[in-house]
C-alpha cells in the first residue's frame, strides 16, 4: 500500500483540525525530512515549527482482505502512536524531548463479518476502512463523546 502512510496522515490531520488542534501541514514535515534525513530526537523539527508535541504512528500491519478468500473484505490494522512533548507549556525554550503517550493500537472493520465484494467496490471498502482507522487513531489524541466512538 504505496500511499498508505500519505492517507493515513492527511485523515488523522484533518480529524485533529476539525477538532481544533493545530496541525502543520505533512508537506512541509516531509519537505523538512527531506532536507535534513533523520528524525533525531524531534527537537530539530518542533523547533522548525514552533511546535510543542511530536506525533509519530507506526503501522505494523495493515490489510484489508481476508486471507484464503477472494470474496471477503475485512480490515485489520494495528500500530502504535507516540507523542513526543518539545516544549512547555508557556515557555518557548526547548526541554529535553519527552515521550508523553505510548498506546498500541488494534482494528478490525467490520468487526464481527466479512464483506462481500458483491456488496461493495474494493475501493469503496478500503476508503472506508481508512477513514474508519484515521478516526480511530486521532480519537486517542482529543476530548470525544462516547456517541462518537466507533464500534
């Protein structure tokens, strides 16, 4: 899944900034990546930025058809988030960078069936499961009613 980490990262943005959490732009993270090829300890790039805390998801596993079966679709996906603290609150001078969250993450869409392709497209499928694991993802990051959790 070449675009992959582009979705998920555009999808987790727009659902943090619909949430009123400043994001910066992934073009301009992956611009300054580019530039300077290391991640560091974040320090570098929050200071870019002017950025307080350093998001950082990694998928272990992603796929979203079921194995032995070309009619089945059924999302799993599992990972981690971390978020790295840059900066204090109230004070623009850096701090030692610390690791203020730490959570595994595991999906599975839908979770008690399969879907049948007769019943809906492999692109319509996964452009749901993807919006359904970026939710999933961001809703570890903000205030949320239980009426807004997935099930």
């Amino acid at each position: 899944f070449q675009s992959l980490q582009i979705d998920i990262v555009d999808r987790v943005s727009r659902n943090l900034e619909s949430h009123n959490v400043q994001v910066i732009p992934s073009g301009d993270v992956a611009a300054w990546y580019d530039d300077h090829g290391e991640w560091g300890d974040y320090s570098d790039l929050a200071s870019e930025f002017d950025a307080r805390y350093v998001l950082h998801i990694e998928i272990r596993e992603f796929d979203y058809r079921v194995p032995e079966s070309e009619n089945l679709m059924q999302g799993k996906a599992e990972g981690r988030i971390r978020v790295h603290e840059v900066y204090e609150e109230g004070k623009q001078t850096p701090i030692p960078v610390t690791q203020v969250f730490d959570r595994d993450f595991s999906l599975k869409f839908p979770t008690s069936y399969p879907v049948p392709r007769e019943k809906r497209s492999e692109d319509m499928f996964l452009q749901g499961f993807l919006d359904r694991l970026s939710l999933h993802i961001s809703q570890y990051l903000y205030d949320y009613r239980a009426s807004e959790s997935i099930h």
